[in-house]
C-alpha cells in the first residue's frame, strides 16, 4: 500500500458525519478555491490518493459532478477551462459586475483581429497574419499579444527564410473561457466593427488580460 501525503488535521463540526464521497468533494472543492488556475485532473487523483480516498480518486469526474451539483443555482459555477476546472462567476452576471470592478486595460481592434486569425489559422506565420488581415502587423501588436502571454512560437514553416509559426497559448483559453480551441466560436460570429455609439464587440469583452 502506498504511503498518504498529510492528511486533514481538525474536522469542522459541520463536516463531521461526512462519508468518504462528500469529503472527496470537500477537497476538491478547497483545491479549487486555493487555485489561481485551473486545476487538473491529475492534480485532483494526486490530492484524494494523498488523503487516502483511493476509490474516488479512482473517479474523479463524480467528484468534478459533485462539486457542480453543489453550486447548483449558485452565481458561481464548475467550468472546464483550458484543460482543467475553474470555478467562475456565471457569465450572467458580467454586465452588473464590470460596473463595479476595475476592468483589466483593453487589446486595440488591431491586436484582436490578430489574434483571432492566429486562433482560426494557427499555427501561421507573421507574412500569413498580415496576408489575412490585409495590412501589415505592427511589432507593437505582436509585442503586446507575446507580453499578455496570448500567442507563443510553435517552431518554424520549412521554407525559404524558415519564420516562426505563432500559435495561442493555454492563457488564450483560460482569457475566453474555453476547454480547448474546439469550443471557440464559428468564425461568422466574431464581430470586428465597432458599433456607431462605440459599444465593445463580443470579442472584446472576452479577451480580459491581467
């Protein structure tokens, strides 16, 4: 039998009588809250096989099902981000929340745009980006999307002059809110004009950086 990490030390009156199941969700539930990340599986089988809860570490996606069906009809959710779980605000109560919380400094309509076509195209080169959109890239643009930690080089296209191939990154999909680039949108629902009384697009009001 393998050796367990540090168990919980004290139980809260309120948790004692729990059985092996909801004290598995328990964990996770704390995992999740102390993470600034989304957490991973793995990361979930290593912390219930540490506390001895072997069975259920053996499943953790009931775990995962257990944790949701706690916020239930709650303002905060389970969602799966960028290859792990987070636990986030529901998306319905953006609009009421950015009136009160300090918003993160926006990506230009030139950076977004580029962006998108390295999400739609990837892994693409700068003369490829700059084909697409019609216009040349600006390094300030590809400066500004490597620093928010958007894009990363994905190696190099084998022809003459061999330039770096740029892809997203897991922040990319952590920003929008997506399990993996399958869940981004249709291409004809990305948006780029602004609007006459200068409201944001869609796109916009996704990308969110730190």
């Amino acid at each position: 039998m393998s050796e367990t990490g540090p168990t919980l030390q004290e139980i809260p009156p309120d948790m004692v009588g729990e059985d092996a199941f909801a004290r598995a969700v328990s964990l996770v539930e704390a995992l999740l809250f102390a993470s600034a990340g989304p957490v991973t599986a793995s990361s979930i089988v290593g912390l219930l096989r540490e506390q001895g809860l072997e069975a259920q570490a053996d499943d953790p996606g009931a775990v995962l099902d257990g944790v949701a069906e706690r916020y239930r009809g709650h303002a905060v959710e389970l969602q799966a981000i960028s290859g792990g779980w987070q636990l986030r605000t529901r998306a319905m109560f953006g609009p009421a929340l950015a009136r009160v919380i300090e918003r993160p400094r926006r990506l230009s309509q030139g950076t977004l745009e580029a962006l998108a076509i390295v999400a739609y195209h990837q892994p693409c080169t700068r003369v490829e980006i700059e084909t697409i959109r019609g216009v040349r890239l600006g390094q300030s643009i590809l400066d500004t999307l490597l620093e928010e930690g958007l894009i990363t080089p994905k190696g190099r296209k084998e022809v003459p002059g061999r330039p770096v191939l740029w892809g997203t990154t897991s922040q990319f999909l952590r920003l929008f809110g997506l399990a993996s680039l399958a869940d981004l949108p249709r291409r004809e629902e990305l948006l780029f004009e602004s609007s006459s009384d200068d409201e944001a697009t869609g796109l916009e009001d996704t990308i969110q950086p730190a």
